[in-house]
C-alpha cells in the first residue's frame, strides 16, 4: 500500500473530488456524472505523463494512482468516460523550476525570464 496521505496532495485544500486515488477507502465513496473529477487522474492518462509528473510533482502520486486506477475506472462508468476524454488533451501539469534542468538550461531560461520582463 502506498504511504501518500490525501492530505500529502498539493491541491488537497481546494479539491472536491469525492474520488481520490490517495484516499485508501475510495471505494466506499460515489461518484456520479458531473462531479468533479481529481486533477492528477485527468493528468495520469494523458501520454508521457510519467515523465510530467517526474517533472513536476514528483513519483509518488502517479504510483498510487497506478494502483488503483483499473479498478475505479471499473467501478465508476462515468469517470472511465471522463478518463477517456481527458487522453485527448495535453497536460496542464506545471513543469517544476529550473532544479531539474542542467545548469546551462536553466541559465537558458533564467535570461529568457529576464528578456521578457
């Protein structure tokens, strides 16, 4: 079982999602048509969206979303819908600062940043 708490999440305070890959009971909870849907199962079906979340907010929500995401797709048709949809529009994860760049891009993207103001 994975060890990531739903309030580990980075949107945890504003999301009303009443599925959450996070939350170890969520198949005790109802999801019906319309409800808002998590952003990071929106963003886990999109392609190349290992390396967006590695890119941005790290592994650990992917992995427990890959645990659990046959099965609410399973249980829930309507967020198996909306899932299906989401594969055919590009990512709205944020990419994270220039940690992650070598040195000579995030000079790059730091001078860029400066032409631009």
């Amino acid at each position: 079982m994975n060890s990531i708490k739903m309030c580990d999440c980075p949107r945890f305070d504003k999301c009303s999602a009443p599925i959450c890959p996070l939350d170890r009971e969520w198949s005790l909870r109802v999801y019906r048509k319309g409800e808002p849907i998590c952003f990071y199962l929106l963003e886990y079906v999109k392609p190349n969206a290992k390396d967006q979340f590695q890119g941005s907010i790290g592994v650990p929500i992917y992995e427990a979303i890959q645990t659990s995401i046959d099965a609410m797709s399973h249980r829930y048709a309507p967020l198996r819908r909306a899932l299906e949809r989401a594969k055919r529009t590009g990512s709205r994860l944020v990419p994270a600062p220039t940690a992650n760049l070598s040195p000579d891009r995030a000079n790059h993207r730091a001078d860029r940043a400066a032409l631009d103001y």
